[in-house]
C-alpha cells in the first residue's frame, strides 16, 4: 500500500517527505481554507516538494466550470491530478478530462455504485471517505472492500484511495481489504510511526549502553 499525505500544510508536508514513506499529497477546499493562503501558491509549493501525484480541487459545480479550473490547475506542473466531486457534473467532467489525459481523483465517494460510475467516468483515482461512513454510522470499511473486490472483478485500472482516515486501525484496515493507497493526516501518520514499547526500548538501550560505553 503507498500512503499519501492529507495537507495542504507546508511544514507537515516537508516533514512528511523527508520520512520517505509518501508518494503523493492529496488537498482539499477545507485543508487549503485551514491555512489560509493563495491555493496556487500552496499547490506550487507541494508540487517542489513531493514528487508524486498532488490532488488539487475545483470549486465550480458545473462541469463547463469544473473542466476549465482543471486546465488551468493541470498547467501547474504534470504531477497535478485534478479532485472532482462525485456528482452528475462532476462525471461529466471527469469524462471530459480523460479524454484530454488530464488525471483526475473523483472526490465524496461514499458507496461502491458511486466508485464504478467515477471509474467508467476514467476516473484515475477514487477516494472513498472512510471516516465519514463511520460518523454517520455505516462502517466506512464496508465501502473500501466491495470496491476493492469489485475493481478487482472488472479488471478496473481506477486506483482506489482510502480517504477521511482517522486514526491508524483505519490505515491497517484499508490495507488488509487491498486498497492500494490511503491518504493519511499527519496526526495520523505519526501516531503510526510510534508505539510505547519502541520508546520504551530505545530507553532502555541507551541506559544499558551508558553502563558500557566507557569500557
Ligand atoms: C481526501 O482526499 C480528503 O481530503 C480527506 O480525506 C477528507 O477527510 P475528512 O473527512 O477528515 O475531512
């Protein structure tokens, strides 16, 4: 499974990086909203740090509107992937894109139907919202393994991204139904990296180590 990084922070996506474990960024109108500067710069910014599809979305809510933002965005730099949401226009627009080879990451999917209409839109990416499955309580992870095995049966190329993770069961299970990525919140991503047993033992290491260093 390959991680993506769920930011539009500069500092958590630089720190991210240097672990060498994401290979793309995803962003949204909320994360760019949170930092509260020019979403152009952000993405041009992203784009010189991670070398790896970066998922920048369109505000319009037709997809004439949808199409043109999404040039504009794919001038960028060739690893921009345009984020659509899942809707009517949205597949329109997803359809359209396609056919230009512009990449694209159909946004808000909340049930498999809406993944194999993303998909047969030429869809690149899906992002299946996990955690918001959860908050209104179906099991988020239900959505992710029917995609996956239906994907699967189809022979679809749609890469499957496990989106709106919350916490690290939520990374695990994603990756045990076989998504093949996850996009992760850097809280999340460094609550992977610990575990109170490996601090516990790097502690004890350099106690004994102490003990013998002299000798
Ligand atoms: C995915 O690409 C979205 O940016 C993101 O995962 C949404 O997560 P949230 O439900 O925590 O806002």
């Amino acid at each position: 499974m390959r991680f993506f990084l769920d930011s539009a922070n500069i500092d958590e996506i630089r720190e991210a990086n240097a672990l060498g474990v994401i290979s793309g960024v995803t962003t949204n109108p909320s994360l760019i909203a949170k930092e509260g500067r020019n979403f152009r710069q952000v993405v041009e910014e992203i784009v010189a740090i991670v070398d790896g599809p970066i998922s920048a979305e369109v505000i319009s809510t037709d997809a004439e509107g949808m199409v043109a933002e999404a040039r504009e965005l794919a001038q960028i730099h060739k690893n921009i992937v345009i984020k659509i949401p899942m809707c009517a226009e949205g597949l329109k627009a997803t359809s359209r894109l396609s056919q230009e080879k512009i990449r694209t990451n159909v946004t808000l999917i909340f049930s498999a139907n809406q993944g194999l209409l993303a998909a047969n839109a030429g869809a690149t990416f899906v992002s299946p919202f996990v955690g918001r499955l959860d908050d209104v309580g179906h099991d988020g992870l239900d959505v992710i393994r029917e995609m996956v095995e239906i994907f699967d049966i189809h022979g679809l190329a749609t890469e499957i991204i496990a989106a709106s993770v919350r916490h690290p069961l939520h990374v695990t299970a994603a990756a045990r139904a076989g998504a093949p990525i996850a996009t992760i919140p850097y809280k999340v991503l460094m609550q992977m990296v610990k575990h109170p047993l490996t601090d516990k033992g790097i502690e004890q290491f350099l106690k004994d180590w102490e003990t013998v260093k002299n000798k």
